[in-house]
C-alpha cells in the first residue's frame, strides 16, 4: 500500500485499536501518511508522543484534546497541530471520526 497512487476505501482494512478506537491507515509515502480513527463516545486516545509532526483534522464528533498540557474542546472542522515530541491525548465527548495526517510516516503503523 506505500507509494499507492489511489487508496480506495472500502479495500482499507479497519484496525480496532481497543476501547472504542477504529483505526484505518490510507494514503502513504515515506514522507507523509493519512490516517482516519472513529471513536465511540467515551473513547480514549492515551496521551503519548512520537517523533513525527501530526495534524488532525476533526471529521465528526467533539473531543477534549489535550496538547502539551493545555485541554480544549474541538468539534468538526477543527485542525489541531501536533509537533514531533510534543505529549497529547484525547477523550471523545460525542461519537466521531479524525483525519490525521503525519510527517513522516508512522512506519509502527503498517508492515512493509
């Protein structure tokens, strides 16, 4: 799937990451990766850090995120940035879907 040209949907096999948490890896390069993660109400995304520069886009739903200690509601439409190293988290207030883009790839993420 690295370096595919066209990622189709419906041939993208879902992930369950446990409690709550789908996870759905897309389009991907060594420079760049898409990643769509649904969420059930309640759902917790652990605080963690990593070494790649995340960007999320909120899709559907409304979380409280937490970045580098700061905690905010977002809700569809919301971008959030993430920089390498930098601590985050999230919990999931109301059902939904975030679109994360990371640079470079999460190669944890996939087995090439």
């Amino acid at each position: 799937m690295k370096n595919d040209r066209w990622v189709f949907y419906d041939t993208v096999k879902a992930e369950d990451n446990g409690a709550g948490v789908t996870k759905r890896v897309l389009a991907y390069s060594d420079d760049v990766m898409v990643v769509e993660n649904t969420f059930e109400k309640g759902a917790v995304g652990a605080l963690h850090s990593h070494p790649h520069t995340q960007i999320t886009y909120i899709v559907s739903g409304k979380f409280e995120f937490s970045i580098d200690g700061v905690k905010k509601i977002v809700k569809q439409g919301d971008t959030l940035l993430k920089k390498d190293g930098v601590e985050h988290g999230c919990v999931c207030l109301e059902a939904g879907v975030l679109l994360d883009v990371f640079a470079p790839y999460r190669e944890d993420f996939v087995e090439d």
